[in-house]
C-alpha cells in the first residue's frame, strides 16, 4: 500500500469516524448475538458453571449459594446478581452470555468520551477497531467470566476521575462503582488507591474532601457484603473466600511458569479441600507467609519472573487444549504490537510530554501487573487493562498521527480539499491538551454537574 492511498484511508476513516465507530459497537451487538446462539447453553470453564449456579439457587429462593443448602463466598455478588436477574426474568443461558457484548459495545463509547475531553477524538475510530481486532476479547465475552462487565465498569471509573468539573456528586458515583468493580472482581481493589492519588494532584483545592468522601462510599457499599459474610460464616471474609488459593498458588515452593495448575495434584491443596470455605483463605494464607518468610530470596525471584510472565501472550490451563498453536498465534500477533505502542509513547515522553490523562491511564496498566504478579498472572485478569491501553492507543494515534501521516498539525483542513477535518491534535508546547479538574471550560452541559454512567457515554 502507497503513502497516498494510506493516507487517503486515514483521511476516509476521519471523515466518517462517527460512523465507524458506531459499526464497531453494531459488531459486537449482531455477531455476540449470534455467537452466543450458536454456544447455546455449552459452558467450557468450571467459574462459568458456578456463576450459573449461584445465580440460579438465587432465583430459587436459595440463597447465595453453590449446592442451595451451604452459603457461599467464593465469588463477589455482583455477577450472580446480575445473572440472576435475567434468569428470573426466563432468559436462557445464550442471552446471559450476550450481556457481555453489550458491555464490549458500551465500551465503545465510553472510550469515544474519554477521546473527545482528552481532545482526541479523532483516535476513537482506531480505538474502536482495535478492540475487535484484539480478538481474545470477543472470545471471552463468550463466556460467563466478568472481566468484560469489569472493563466496561474501570472504563466509566476512569472516565469519571478525567471529568473536567469533578464535584461531590461525581466523587459519590466513583465512590460508587469502584465499589462495584471490587464486587465483580476482588482483582479491582488496587485501582482505588491508584485512582485516589492521582486525583489528589489536582489543583482543585477541595480535591481532599473529595476523595474522602468517595472513599467512604466505596468502603460503606463493600462493608455490606463483607458483613453478609460474616453472618454467613460467623468470620471476617472481606470479599471472597476464593482469594487465599491464588495467591498460594503463585508463591508457594513448587510454583512453575509452564504448569500452574499442577497445583491440583498437590498434597496442600487436597488437605486445603478438606476445610470448611471460610477457613481455606487463612490456610492458603498462612502458607504463603511461610514461603515467604523462609524463602525471602526464591520468593523474589519468583515475584520477578510472575510479573514478566504478566505481558505473556499464552498461558497453561487447566482445561487442556485449550490455548493450541493457532490461538498462541493470534495472541502474539494482536497483543505485542499494542505493547510496543505503550513501550514507544513512553520513550517519547520527553519529546511530548504525557498529559494527566496518559500518566493515569500508564499508572493502571503498569500498576495492573505488579499487583497481579503478587498473585496469579493470567490473560484473563489483564484484559480489562488491554482495553484500557487501547482506549489509550487512541489518545497516541491524536498526539503523532498528523505528522505520522504527513496531516496539518493546526486542527483544521481546508473545506473542499475532499479532506477532514481534524481536531484535537497536538497545541503549540506539544503535550496537547492536559485534562484537569476545574482548569478547562466544559465542552457540553454533559460535563457539568452530577453525572450518571449513561451521561458519561453520551458526553462529549
């Protein structure tokens, strides 16, 4: 392909990026419709089946249970809920599974909001396209596993603690879905911090009180599902009695890179089996603390080799045959290249500064993998931050796209030269446009005041 015609198909795709970002959304709608129909009600991965089955015993009048007799906190509730509420409304489990293609094309719009207060909008359309080039996505939206539903919702978080006006009704609705991302995953529980400092270097004075005040929400909505717990089993379990598992799991003297799930076969998990749920947790934790205290050096070194295990691009399963050669392929040839683009932004930092923005979006990803390298590294939990690095793939594409493809630099194109127009590119000190609490003037009534998820999406 020449540098004329590339340039033409960029010229093309900006002209019309509302329409192909609405495709994109249509894509994930009509062929997750059909996929879903054509899985019909085959479960393939043993978390999909206790979903269901705590979603089920639920609109049994059961309880949040696994068997319907003994209670359960093997999972954080939101996902079961949700399911529930489907089930209980006769939906069979194809449609369950097509809810998370919707969150897959809601992601599309949030990201396209994220783009246009960053002044990029005109990244949206690559953003959009990438999330169905990034193919392990639409493969897992296929199945019952919550990291799309957890995607869609640290997108909106983050979209959120960007909004140019971020007053205390906002603070409240972040307080509120943090609360929700650590009930859909535990994994979410470092974003808060994250989140939390970098609002704090704000300018906005008020900025403390704020922040306190959505960490007090957050805390009050996870306190009431870790007193159920404690009503349940009579103990303090947090979020989930499934945590302490994974951990040992990955900090334990036979912890191997290439079989993970070797695990089932050892002697600590046959007798951590053996236990009550509520007390697996403080078994499996007790463990690591002693491979940790009395292997300071090997569980170091394991940290290190976890942590560049997390930018893998297979991992071992338990189900076999499962990641085969193709799918290896795939994951190479789709995930590197969206890395390397991470690798590039921040090597050119010091030429054009990263805005606020970029620093918050850099600090989840690369905060992403320390925190799962204390754990259990797999694909899965790092999909939910890919999306993110995709949303911020968009944002590089308006800082270097116009000199990449020889475009003007000065936001517009002449009317009539059968180009588009570009906005949002790069200002005059080459950072571009820093989004700040309270320093710019709100480009629609969108922005101001309380929003709602739904506010957030449609905004501009």
């Amino acid at each position: 392909m020449t540098n004329r015609s590339l340039n033409t198909m960029v010229l093309f795709i900006e002209r019309h990026r509302e329409i192909f970002v609405h495709c994109c959304a249509l894509f994930f709608l009509i062929a997750g419709l059909a996929y879903s129909y054509h899985l019909g009600d085959t479960l393939r991965f043993r978390d999909e089946t206790q979903y269901l089955a705590i979603a089920r015993n639920i609109v049994a009048g059961h309880g949040y249970s696994l068997d319907g007799v003994t209670p359960t906190a093997v999972f954080p509730p939101v996902w079961p809920l949700l399911l529930s509420l489907f089930l209980g409304f006769g939906a069979p489990v194809w449609l369950l599974r097509s809810l998370n293609f919707v969150a897959l094309a809601l992601c599309v719009y949030v990201i396209r909001s994220m783009l246009r207060l960053e002044k990029a909008g005109e990244g949206a359309p690559l953003s959009a396209m990438l999330l169905i080039v990034y193919c392990v996505l639409f493969y897992t939206a296929g199945t019952l596993y919550t990291q799309t539903l957890f995607a869609l919702v640290l997108l909106l978080i983050l979209r959120l603690a960007i909004s140019r006006h971020f007053g205390y009704g906002r603070a409240m609705l972040l307080g509120l879905l943090l609360a929700l991302e650590i009930l859909i995953h535990p994994t979410g529980v470092f974003v808060a911090p994250v989140v939390a400092i970098w609002l704090l270097f704000s300018p906005d004075r008020h900025m403390l009180r704020k922040v306190v005040l959505c960490a007090l929400v957050a805390l009050s909505l996870v306190s009431c599902w870790s007193f159920r717990n404690y009503l349940a089993f009579g103990r303090y379990i947090p979020l989930t009695s499934h945590g302490g598992d994974t951990l040992y799991i990955g900090n334990n003297p036979t912890t191997s890179l290439s079989a993970w799930y070797t695990y089932t076969r050892e002697d600590y998990y046959k007798e951590a089996n053996r236990l009550p749920e509520s007390e697996q947790n403080r078994y499996y934790l007790r463990k690591t603390l002693e491979f940790w205290t009395g292997q300071p050096v090997a569980a170091a070194k394991l940290y290190l080799r976890k942590l560049l295990y997390y930018f893998a691009f297979r991992n071992n399963l338990l189900v076999e045959n499962r990641f085969g050669l193709l799918r290896s392929i795939v994951m190479f040839v789709t995930y590197y290249p969206l890395l390397l683009c991470l690798v590039f932004r921040l090597i050119s930092a010091h030429r054009v500064p990263l805005s606020r923005t970029e620093k918050l979006l850099v600090a989840i990803y690369i905060g992403s993998a320390f925190f799962h390298a204390v754990f259990l590294p797999r694909i899965r939990f790092r999909l939910p931050y890919d999306v993110v690095l995709i949303a911020h793939i968009g944002i590089m594409y308006a800082r270097f796209g116009p000199s990449l493809f020889g475009l003007p630099r000065n936001g517009r194109i002449p009317s009539g030269s059968g180009q588009a127009n570009l906005s949002g590119t790069l200002t005059g000190d080459g950072a571009g446009t820093l989004s700040s609490h309270g320093l710019d003037k709100p480009q629609s009534p969108g922005l101001t005041g309380t929003s709602t998820p739904g506010a957030l999406i449609t905004s501009s």
